[in-house]
C-alpha cells in the first residue's frame, strides 16, 4: 500500500500531463456548470467478520444553482447494520464557492459547504458516519489548487450526529487530502476520447464523545486509491480501494471496495435553446 | 445538359463574388480562451453553455488550449458579454477574447468610439488607419482577460476611462467595449 501511494507521488511530480480534481472521495471547490444536473450512484462494499459482503448504496441528485452555488440531495441504503438492505435516511449538500483566483494552467479555489442528513433507523455503531448511519449536520471548508500538473485539494469538516443510541459518538473532526493525475488521453483532441485519471486521498477522522461514552472515541486514517474513466466528456465510473492505516474506532471496516457511476446533463432545465 | 450546369456554376461563383465584395458588416467570429480547466468535460460545460445563446451558430472548442471558436447567426445581434457570462456561469473565467469584424471602410483614429450593433467600440492603443475586410480587435475590459494581466495594463494606460475605471459611452445606457488591434 505505502508502495502504491510513493509510486502515484512519483507519478505526480515527475510526468508531464494534467492534474484532475473530480476525486472520488471529496468535492473539489470548483462547482458544477450552471444549470448543470448531475445523477450519482455509489456502492461501498466490505466483506464482514463471518465472510459476507456487506453494501452500502448511495444514490445523488446534483444541481448547478449557479456559478457560486449548488446543491445534492441523497438517498442512503444498506446492510452495514442489517440482515438485509434497508433505507437509511435522505441528506442535502450545499457547498458555495467565494474564491477564484484563476489563471492558465493553475488555480486556487476556496469553497464552504454543509450537509444535513435524516435517518429514521437506529443504528448500534461506534462510527460516526451521517451518511448512512445516523442523523446529523456537518459544516466545512475545501481549499484546491490546480498547479500546472499537480491538482492538491484540502477539506476540513466538522460534523454532529443528532440521533443517539447510547453508544454512537456525537462529534467528529474530518481531514482530508486528495490528489490526481491525468493519465490519458495525452493529448486533448475531442469530446469523445476517454480521459483516465488516478487519484490517491488520505482521509482521517477523529471522533468525540460524552465521558461516559467509552466506546465512541477515537481516530482512523484512511487512504484511498481510486481509478477514474470519463467517457464522452459526460459520465464517470470512479474504481476506488479504501485501506484504513490507522485505526481506533471499535468495528470500522478495515478495507471496502467502492464503485461509482455519474451522469452530467449540462442545461437541463434553464437554458434550453 | 453539360452547358446548364457550366451556366449553373458560373452564376453561383458570380453570385459568390458579389456577395463577398458586398458583404455586410458584421462579426464573422469570436475567439474565447478561458481559464481555470484543464479536463474535457469542463471544456464540455462551456461549449454546452455558450450553445444556450440565441446568436450563437457553432462553437468549435480547441480542448488542448481550452480555447473556443464562436460563429454566429446573421440575424441577431451579438453581445459579447453574454458569452463571458455564460463561460463564468460554467465556473470558468474568460483568459481572452478576440473578436473578428468585417469592416467597410471604417475609419478609426487612437481613443476613438464606433457604434457596432448597438454596442460602443472604444478603440485604443491604436494608430489612425482605416479598417476594411476581416479584422481581428481583442477585448481590453476587466473579465476579458487574465485578471493580473487586467491590473497590470489598466496601471500603465493612458486612456482616463480606463485608468479611473470611469464610463466613456457616448450615448447613456449603451454599453462599451474597451478593444484594440
């Protein structure tokens, strides 16, 4: 794994090409393109103590409000807690972009996003995760910079989990930093050539609870390399490995497999001629 | 049956010259490079974007330069500014913009104002000449280039409307187009 990680880095600093910031496991600061909508699913796999997979499945409606602004609205379901798979709850996403200081070949964008999330289930777990396994809120920032062939994005997010079981942890503290590369097409000729992109995040998370709460604390660090296919200059299937490095939290899956298929539509509703 | 169409042929290329010794003045195209993307699905967002505007014909989009060919209908009239609207609509910034106008006999003079489709044309950093045929002038507004290019050429500008940021329009209500050659 640490392998891996060196040869991307390697990767990033000594080829030629383009860095790309559509990560799989975060959002850039850019936004999508006005009156651009987009359609998201997602599944997160792992394979549980007694050998059996275990799902998660994550559907996403994104909408471009306009240069600044825009907006998910998700839909949770999974066995993770379950014998079968069951609806876990609805989120939105707003992330509003107040920095652009652009130029050819590099940028640097500051954004800060929230997310709100509903879920009906009480869940027995000692991660806090609010999409998926419990009601919460989270507030953050996300910082990318494009710089010619490295693309570099930061984001920082504090969330709170609102339903309680007993042993849930109640606050969490998340960093993460993604990175990517462009490795085909070498050079751009037209919309229809498949681009191929790698990306390598690190993750970490850091969970808080009341005192007497001895189960919900603790941190983990997670890397995450992943594969991206854009086919048409439209839709993108994201392959990614998520291996946890370091890890403190009582039953966190130790390493999960993640498909993810997306749909752009640009002016879906707005702008049609 | 070969005489028509030697007849054919010779009145579609009399008709041709005429039309381009006659042809009316107008934008025959615009190029934008814009900044801040490098993917091909951005360049897609922009292409499709600039598309949605009603006196856009075609865009051809260049995806190694990011930079973007705009033809127009001849019926409606050109704002240049929808175009940059609808680039930073898509999340980008226009790095450049130079438009290609068929002039008649134009005759232009340094710090001089043309009217072209409604819009004011503020020529400067120019020498006086006069323009005839095709001809290319680059957009010298805030948002139309590179915005440390902006700061540095608005800094060393002689022209007061562009150094004091101030309105120079002739008519009230119309907008102005800072270019130059």
């Amino acid at each position: 794994m640490k392998y891996l990680a060196s040869v991307l880095l390697f990767v990033f600093f000594h080829f030629s090409g383009f860095a790309q910031e559509l990560f799989p496991m975060t959002e850039p600061a850019s936004n999508m393109a006005t009156d651009a909508l987009g359609l998201r699913l997602g599944t997160n796999n792992y394979q549980s103590n007694n050998f059996k997979i275990k799902s998660q499945l994550k559907s996403e409606v994104m909408y471009g409000i306009n240069a600044r602004w825009m907006i998910h609205f998700n839909g949770y379901f999974s066995d993770f807690y379950s014998k079968a798979i069951l609806f876990q709850g609805v989120g939105t996403y707003f992330k509003y972009r107040f920095l652009s200081m652009d130029s050819e070949h590099r940028h640097t964008r500051m954004a800060a996003f929230g997310r709100i999330t509903y879920n009906p289930t009480k869940n027995y777990t000692t991660d806090l995760n609010i999409e998926g396994a419990q009601s919460g809120a989270a507030v953050g920032l996300v910082i990318t910079q494009l710089l010619h062939k490295l693309a570099l994005s930061v984001t920082l997010n504090e969330t709170k989990a609102f339903s309680s079981t007993g042993i849930n942890p109640e606050n969490s503290f998340n960093y993460n930093l993604s990175a990517g590369y462009l490795i085909y097409p070498k050079k751009y000729t037209n919309y229809k050539q498949t681009n191929c992109n790698l990306y390598v995040e690190a993750m970490g998370k850091s969970i808080t609870s009341n005192p007497e709460n001895n189960f919900a604390a603790g941190a983990s660090l997670d890397i995450v390399p992943s594969i991206q296919f854009i086919f048409n200059s439209q839709t993108r299937l994201d392959i990614s490995y998520k291996r946890s490095i370091y890890n403190t939290i009582v039953y966190n899956a130790h390493q999960s497999i993640m498909v993810k298929v997306e749909h752009n539509i640009f002016n879906a509703f707005r702008n049609r001629k | 049956m070969k005489m028509n169409t030697l007849k054919k042929i010779t009145a579609l290329l009399f008709a041709l010259t005429v039309h381009s010794m006659l042809a009316s003045a107008q934008f025959v195209s615009v190029e934008i490079k814009a900044s801040g993307l490098t993917c091909s699905m951005c360049s897609n967002s922009i292409d499709k974007a600039l598309r949605t505007l009603p006196f856009i014909k075609d865009v051809a989009a260049h995806l190694q330069t990011t930079s973007f060919t705009v033809t127009f209908n001849t019926d409606a009239p050109i704002q240049l500014e929808d175009m940059k609207d609808k680039i930073e609509g898509a999340g980008f910034f226009v790095a450049g913009m130079t438009a290609t106008y068929h002039f008649n006999n134009q005759k232009i003079t340094n710090d001089s104002h043309i009217s072209i489709e409604k819009n004011d044309y503020h020529f400067v950093d120019v020498s006086e000449q006069i323009l005839n045929g095709d001809v290319a002038f680059k957009v010298m507004d805030k948002g139309y280039m590179l915005a440390k290019e902006y700061k540095k050429y608005k800094k060393k500008s002689s022209i007061p409307c562009i150094k004091n940021s101030t309105s120079c329009s002739p008519t009230a209500g119309t907008k102005t187009y800072h270019v130059t050659l």
